[in-house]
C-alpha cells in the first residue's frame, strides 16, 4: 500500500489525505500544533466557498435540507464559470497562471459535491453575503455559501472524515527537510518536542500554509512595515514547508510580494484568537467611510463589491500614519452592518455629531469635518433612490470628491455616528510553489516535475496576485488538496 505523508492540517491538507485515503493509500497527517491549536488558517475563516452554479438547484445540490420557506426566502442569483473565471482574472490584473485558474474554476462545482459526500455540512451565507431587497435576502458578488460553524465548522467537521476514514494525525510535529532517495522526494525529516525524526513516505504532499506567521520572511518579502501587522490566523504558518521544498530544488512562483490582508480590529491580538476568530474583521465599509488618522480619505469604498476588494485594503491601510484607520457610519446605513461589529472586543465609538466622534476616536476633528463637508456636498443626490446594497448600484459623487466613491455613496448626515478603529491584518502569503495543477506535483527550477513531492493550498503560488476573490481561498485548497491527494496516493516507487 502506497504511505502519504500529508504536511499541514488546514482545510487544503485534509482534504488531501482525505482524497489519498480514497485511492487507497495510507495516510499519516503531520500537523504542526498541538491538538488544541490545530487546523491551520482554516480555523480562523468564515468558510465561505466561491464555484459556479446555475441557480438554486445546483446550491440544493450541497445543502439537500434547504426548506421550501427557505427557498421562497431568498434569491441566490447564478454565478457561471465565465463568471467565475473572470472575476480571477480582473481582481488579479490578468497575472493568474492560466492553468491554474482553470483547474480551479473546472473542479469547484464537484469538488462541493466531494466535500458534501465527505460529511461536510453547508448553509447559505444569509448572515453575511445577502441583504434584504424587496423583501428577499439577494445574495452578492458570487460567494453563496459557506461551512456550517465558519472555519471551526469546517474545520472540525474535515477532522471528523480524517479519523472516520483511518487516517493517522500526528500533532507536535513540525517539518524542517525532505528526504530523498536519488531525486525522489522519500519522506521528511520533523521535530517533535523531544526527538528529531526521519519518516519514509512513497510521496509527500505539503499544506502547510504561508509564511505570515514569520516575521523575517513578511518583512523579506512584502516589504517594510509589514513586520508590524496583525496575523489573522495560525501562529504556525511560519513557511516551513515551504524553504524545504525550495531547499530540495522546487521553484519559487507566484506573488512573494503579496498578500491577502484585510481591515482588522485595531486592538485584535498579534495572532488569532480561536475564541473571537474572524469576528475581528470588518468588511461593511462600502456603506460607510474609511479615514485616516487625519480625518482625510484615501481608498474608494464603494469601487467594487466588497468580496473583491476587502482582501487589498488592508495593505493600503498599512500605509497609513500609525496604520490605522477608521470606519465611519451613519443611521442611514448602520442596519447593513455585518455581525462582527456587534462583537464587545470591537474597538468602537458613538457620538451625536462629527467632532464628539473624531474625538473619542482620536481622529483630527477638524480635518475630519472638512472630509465630510467635502463628501457630503459631492454627493449626487438625484441619484440616491437607486441605492441597492446588493449590487454595483452606481450611486456614485461627482468630480469633486477624491477618491470618489463609485457606488453607494449615500449622505453622511444622519446621528448617531458610529466609527471603528482597525489596523491591517495580513490572511496569507501570495507567494509558493510552482505545481502543475492537472497533479498537485511540485516543479523544480527548471520545470521538471519532482518526484513524490506533491502541494496545495496556501503555500502554492501562481493564483492571486495583488488581489483576491472572496470565498476562491479554500475553494482552491479543497480543489488542489484533492488533486495532489489523489496523485500521491497513485505514486508507488
């Protein structure tokens, strides 16, 4: 029987060893953290899932349980391939490896099926991708639906069909070398607390995440300041899989610059609290106002809809003095306010008028006034009845406002005011491995694939750049991992 040892224990990893177990190999999952900390980034996603789908019969075909109340309830659209392929490209600035885009946008829709046969339950996203239109909850920018529990959800639930199916996970186990046998990748060398190992394997897949948890590598690659931002996630996304593979001969790809990283409460701890998890987020901003420090401006908030333009923002409030930054909102909006604004750990104030507001803020009063006195007179008030939450609706400020706000630019007038104060929190690293994405392989420096050494999730590159596509994250890990489990399971010596 083939032996795959699976790096990581994230979503991409179990749902390789998932898939190898499948094709009849034995699996040994080796995961960094201790049980109490596992499951990798995944742990700390909202778990939402982006593929393509022609209406509510294909979403039934994931969520069978959907009522008929439910049904009535909502309006989830489609969302098709094209659709999906193009959101890729556009977020990404056309820099996506085609093969790899196209392997993702194929396999989605029955990879959801796959991971529904594997006993991962889903729901509709109600709570945080659809909003009241008409007396339905219209569902938004293609991502419909998610793990039930969110990434604990996902996560536990992915843990459960690893241990139902016979696979072996090792805690404790850190991977520091890949072993070789003549140019065969042949197992990993790992440290446990007390012992240094060598473990043989017919092939290995790393899923070990990023390297946002490692302060050197951030600053390294994406840049000054970044050793200062928050980590979303897992403390043990350090890269280590990822200088092995490159110290065993694979090819460096992708976007080492970039990184998913997003609007973060501003006092979230240094790493992720498996308590509050992604509820540090803040991603209602298109209804409101984003400001600096100074009380100025300096991103469109409504330039897209929010599942494409979240995962950017956050370097650009990197940038900012102090990085910081302030979301600000007014009665007409505030009932669009996702959930996690209402947690008590968000760093939040409320007051009747702009200045009382800056002030508890610490925001300069006067500048911020000015701001909005600038915005207010801006804004196009012929066309605010088309206001639509739920889609590009166009309702935008004239040329005298900069940055404009190019869609749900609504008046700022209406007290109380509520402002949140967040930071830059950095999801994943955009930058990995080459792998050919018809078999997870990992390729070497001169395109060559290497033997017994396969890869998915977090820590391959070549899928986004600069930019995200909300939801397309653990969709690719859920697609790679099964390919690359599959391969490695079908890799004797």
């Amino acid at each position: 029987m083939t032996h795959v040892i699976v790096v990581g224990a994230g979503n991409a990893a179990l749902c390789a060893a998932l898939s190898a177990r499948e094709h009849g190999a034995e699996v040994t999952v080796l995961e960094k953290a201790p049980e109490g900390e596992r499951g990798g980034n995944t742990y700390f996603t909202g778990g939402g899932f982006r593929f393509p789908y022609g209406g509510i019969e294909d979403i039934r075909r994931i969520i069978p349980d959907l009522s008929a109340a439910e049904i009535e309830r909502v309006d989830v659209g489609s969302y098709s391939a094209a659709q999906f392929r193009d959101d890729l490209a556009r977020v990404t600035d056309g820099l996506i490896d085609d093969g790899m885009a196209s392997a993702l946008v194929r396999e989605s829709a029955p990879t959801m099926e796959w991971l529904h046969g594997q006993g991962v339950k889903f729901a509709l996203m109600t709570g945080r991708q659809a909003n009241e239109v008409g007396g339905k909850l219209v569902f938004y920018g293609g991502l419909t639906v998610e793990a039930v529990g969110a990434g604990k959800g996902l996560s536990d639930q992915e843990f459960e069909a690893v241990e139902r199916s016979g696979c072996r996970v090792r805690y404790g186990s850190k991977v520091v070398n890949l072993l070789r046998d003549g140019r065969r990748i042949g197992g990993v060398e790992l440290w446990t607390d007390d012992d240094v190992e060598e473990l043989e394997a017919d092939a290995v897949v790393l899923a070990a995440g990023g390297f946002e948890a490692n302060i050197e590598m951030r600053t390294r690659y994406l840049g000054p300041g970044w050793d200062m931002a928050r980590v979303r996630g897992s403390r043990f996304n350090t890269g280590d899989a990822i200088q092995a593979a490159i110290d065993a001969g694979a090819q460096p790809f992708g976007n080492w610059s970039g990184a998913h990283a997003v609007a973060w409460d501003l006092n979230a701890p240094p790493t992720g609290n498996r308590i509050v998890a992604d509820l540090y987020q803040k991603h209602s901003y298109p209804y409101g106002l984003i400001v600096n420090i100074d009380g100025q401006r300096f991103v469109d908030e409504g330039a897209d809809i929010r599942n494409y333009t979240y995962a950017k923002y956050g370097r650009e409030i990197l940038e900012q003095p102090q990085r910081v930054a302030f979301q600000l909102f007014d009665q007409r909006t505030v009932g669009l306010l996702r959930d996690e604004y209402r947690v008590r750990q968000a760093t939040m104030a409320q007051a009747d008028t702009i200045e009382e507001l800056a002030e508890s803020l610490g925001i300069d009063s006067e500048l911020l006034a000015e701001t909005i006195d600038e915005y207010n007179a801006g804004i196009r008030w012929d066309e605010i009845e088309g206001f639509n939450p739920s889609m590009l609706d166009g309702v935008s400020t004239d040329d005298s406002v900069w940055p404009p706000k190019s869609n749900w630019a609504l008046p700022f007038d209406s007290p109380p005011y509520l402002g949140y104060a967040v930071t830059c929190g950095i999801t994943f690293t955009f930058g990995g491995l080459k792998i050919d994405p018809r078999s997870g392989q990992v390729l070497d420096t001169e395109e060559r694939p290497m033997a017994g050494l396969y890869a998915a999730g977090e820590l391959v590159g070549g899928l986004f750049y600069n930019n995200y596509a909300g939801g397309s994250g653990l969709m690719a890990g859920s697609v790679f991992g099964r390919i690359a489990g599959r391969s490695a399971a079908g890799d004797d010596r």
